[in-house]
C-alpha cells in the first residue's frame, strides 16, 4: 500500500532521480541528500535558506521538547 503525506513537513531524502532545487535553482543529483515538501511535492538543495530555516527549526523543537522532559 502506498504512504500517504498528509502533512506539510519537510523530510529529508535521498533524491531517486536528477532534479533542480526550487529556490536556487541547482541541478540536484541522484543520490545526493536533499530536502523535500511531500504537499507540494518541491525538492531543495541542503544550501538553500529554506532548508537552513527547516534545520533552524527542526533543532529549537528538538531543544524546546528537551526542556519539556526535563521538567
């Protein structure tokens, strides 16, 4: 059965196949690690300011949920 994204997040992947960033507009290779919108199916490079935003974020969740469990 196929896997259904129903949310927004990003998730990082392994790229199946020769694509092109959709901010900066670089060539993505097979194989290489990018960074990926399953909504609207738009792949990044891992240079790309929206994937230092993801990771930006992705680490204050990690750090705000430490605290949480901390307390």
């Amino acid at each position: 059965m196929r896997k259904r994204y129903f949310n927004q997040d990003f998730k990082t992947i392994i790229a199946k196949f020769d694509s092109i960033c959709a901010e900066t507009g670089k060539p993505l290779k097979k194989g290489e690690q990018i960074l990926w919108k399953p909504g609207t199916r738009e792949v990044y490079s891992l240079d790309s300011g929206t994937a230092t935003v993801f990771r930006n974020a992705k680490f204050d969740e990690e750090i705000l949920m430490e605290k949480n469990y901390n307390n």
